[in-house]
C-alpha cells in the first residue's frame, strides 16, 4: 500500500515538475532514508555501548541474536525486502567448530578474543555472513544459520552458482575441503575466518571501514597494484578490470556460462586466489586472509571444476602458493605475527 501511494505521488510530481523535480524527490527520499538508518545505528551502538570484545572466552560468544536495535538497523542498512530475523543457535556444530578453534594460527585466536564481541546466529540474511563495526571498534558477526549448517563443499559450490548463469549441460563442483572434513564445523570456520578478516582489515588499516573510502594506501597494502584509491573510490586497476570486472554473488546479475569460465583462464597467474577475492577490494583482502590461512598454514584444498555433458572443462586450485604471491603471503604473515602479540 505504501508503496502503490509513493508511485502515485511520483507520478503526479513528474507531470507537475518533470524530470529534475523527480530526481530531486529521489535525493531526498534517499537522504531520509540514510538519516533513518544512522539513527537505527546510534540506538544499537547507545544500548551495546561497552569497552571491546566481552572478557568471555571466544568459544562462549555464540547464540541466537535476541538483539531488535541491531536487527532494526542492519535491515534498515541493507534494505532487503525480506527481512532477517534471529533464528536457534546449532550449540552442536558450534561445539564442533571450537576444536577447530583451538587449532588456529594463535594471532588469529588472540584477535577474536580481543576484537570479536558477538557471533549472532540468523535467519535470512541474504548472504552467508556479514560483520559489523561497533562504536567501540570491536565487531559482531552474523552467521546465516542455513549457511552453517550446510557441507563446506556444498556451500561453496552453491555460493559459485549465485554468481554464473549455468548454460544446458554444464555443472560446477567446487571443493575447498576433502572428504574426510566435508561436515558442517568446517564450514562455519570458514565464514568465521573470512568474516574475522574483513575486521583485521579494518583495524590493521589493511582495507577502508565499510562503506567509506580512503585517503591513501597505507604501506605494505596488500591491495596495492590491484586496486588503485583516490579520496572518493577504491577500484580494481584497469589490467585486472579487463579479467576480473562484473562478478557479483547473491545477485540476479549473473555471468554467463562463457564469461565465467573464461575467468578460470585468468585467475590462477592473477594476484586473486579466488574468484569471489575479485568482487571488490573488501572481498579481496577477506578471501585473500583466508585462502592464505586455509591453503598455506592448514594445507586445505581450494579446488575449482567445470563440467560439460560430464566431461571436465575445467580444474584448477588456488594459486596462492605460486611465486607471484610471495610479497602478499608475507604481507599475510607478517599479520598474523602482529596479531601474535595481542594481549587478552
């Protein structure tokens, strides 16, 4: 209903004012909106108002999200028309997963308990994951409770298929885990890992904080020749635009079956680890921290399989451990050794 009354009243405004009138109301029905949000996030950060991550341990920060000014605010932030809502927490999977916890990279462990206050469980989230800033700089997590419970090479898969408009005989089966780890923990350590080090990026000034530019690349950025900044933008250098530009996950826009296989051509002698690191700078440093931790420190597979009629066209694995890698492995290294030195 309110809805139908807006085009009504767009409609009239355009025939009374025209074009420019038209976007002028748009600017202000935007500017509204985003006034709408800030304050939706000034209620959550004043309630959640608190001096870092909670002094309980890590493995103790899970549960379902009973928290309505967060929710308020991060629907309003995204602007889905399906709302997320808190969903039950799976205590079992996440029990699962704080074994493989106790056997990460301990700067990485160090930097959940300092920075991490929250790992929300939800439902419809409209992605696997999503980190947000608190007012304190530390960072809750959601986690898509559909997601978590998925097998890791499903999901990974699966996510694949959000980004590719698959043509009539072709099939994808991707694997980032082998048989004997393809359960639902491993999964959940994966969002966590990738969700964790889009927060490092922020508090090592490795990336902008979202939804914000930058001045300037800080030194040793990881982004550095394949993303170029000015005071307005962070974009992808043109040599990769020309490879890399377009790809979109949870989106209606897809890739078409050619388009998407012929990045697999390009990716592996590319400074991108994975496909979805290409999306954007964010994504970059995120998948680029977690390949780095899942390939190189936890010796996983990262493997990428296209099909036609049966017949592979395509298989690869991430390239991470190649030569060309070797000053953003040790940008990622020397990251966690910082991090090493977190005190709890």
């Amino acid at each position: 209903m309110k809805k139908s009354l807006l085009y009504l009243f767009l409609g009239i405004f355009l025939g009374a004012t025209g074009l420019h009138g038209v976007r002028a109301l748009r600017t202000e029905l935007r500017k509204r909106h985003v006034a709408k949000v800030e304050s939706a996030r000034i209620d959550w950060a004043v309630q959640t108002n608190s001096n870092g991550a909670s002094k309980v341990h890590f493995r103790n920060r899970f549960s379902a999200c009973d928290d309505e000014l967060l929710l308020n605010y991060f629907n309003l932030k995204r602007d889905r028309k399906t709302p997320t809502v808190k969903a039950e927490a799976n205590l079992e999977i996440w029990n699962r997963f704080v074994l493989l916890y106790e056997q990460w990279p301990q700067g990485l462990k160090n930097y959940c308990e300092q920075y991490v206050s929250h790992v929300y469980v939800v439902s419809k989230l409209g992605s696997s994951a999503y980190a947000l800033q608190k007012n304190d700089s530390s960072f809750i997590i959601l986690i898509d409770r559909e997601a978590m419970e998925s097998l890791p090479n499903d999901w990974f898969t699966d996510r694949e298929r959000t980004a590719v408009e698959l043509a009539a005989g072709y099939t994808i089966d991707h694997r980032i885990e082998g048989d004997s780890n393809n359960r639902p923990e491993f999964t959940l350590e994966t969002l966590l890992i990738h969700e964790v080090a889009h927060c490092i990026g922020i508090t090592t000034n490795q990336t902008r904080k979202f939804d914000s530019s930058w001045e300037k690349l800080g030194q040793n950025s990881l982004l550095e020749g394949v993303f170029q900044v000015s005071k307005v933008s962070v974009e992808m250098t043109p040599e990769n635009q020309e490879h890399f530009d377009d790809l979109h996950y949870y989106r209606d826009q897809r890739l078409s079956t050619e388009e998407y296989i012929k990045r697999f051509g390009s990716l592996r002698n590319s400074p991108f680890p994975t496909m979805y690191s290409s999306v954007n700078d964010l994504e970059y440093f995120a998948d680029y921290f977690y390949a780095y931790v899942h390939c190189i420190v936890q010796q996983r597979p990262l493997e990428y399989s296209v099909y036609r009629n049966g017949q592979k066209v395509v298989g690869i694995d991430c390239g991470i451990s190649l030569p060309h890698h070797e000053k953003r492995r040790t940008i990622i290294s020397n990251i966690l050794s910082e991090l090493d030195t977190l005190n709890n």
